[in-house]
C-alpha cells in the first residue's frame, strides 16, 4: 500500500474534474445572423481570396523596389565595363 501526502489527508483534489463529459455540439449551428445569406465556405473562400489579392499587390511592390535597387547598384558596374572597353578599343598603351 502506497503512502499518503499528509498535507492532503482528508482533502480532495482542486479542481474536481469530471474526464467523461462530452458538451454534445453535435446540433450546435453558431451564431448567425438571420440577415446573412452567404454560407461559411463562401465567407471563407472570399477572405482567402481578398487575402491573396493584398499580397500579391504588396509583392508587386516590392518587387519593383528591388528592381530599383539592383539597377542601382549594377549602374557603376555597367559604366566601368563600358569605359574599359571604349579605352581598349582606342588602342592607347596603358603606360607612357
């Protein structure tokens, strides 16, 4: 035999627990507007959709930033390139 906690001898346990209810949702519709015609699926599919809108104009924006940002930062490189091939293609020496 096991023994007891002393500081729980003719105690019980808090909180008292029943493990086999069941709250029989199972008829349960929501709560609804008489109003609203549109079914669940419908407002859901319509959120998703509206979702998917935003983000696709927010990726549009920023990828139009980015293409800002990399002509950017190619526009040196492309000058220098540019320039070397214009000296080389005058035939100059390099040195005096």
């Amino acid at each position: 035999m096991k023994p007891k906690c002393p500081f729980s001898a003719n105690k019980r346990p808090f909180p008292k627990t029943d493990y086999f209810f069941h709250s029989g949702t199972g008829e349960w519709r929501g709560d609804s507007s008489p109003y609203d015609d549109e079914s669940e699926f419908r407002k859901f599919r319509n959120l998703g959709r509206e979702f998917f809108i935003e983000s696709a104009r927010e990726r549009a924006k920023e990828m139009a930033v980015f293409a800002l940002i990399v002509i950017a930062s190619a526009w040196p490189v492309i000058y220098m390139v540019v320039t070397v091939v214009k000296l080389l293609l005058k035939g100059r020496p390099l040195d005096r």
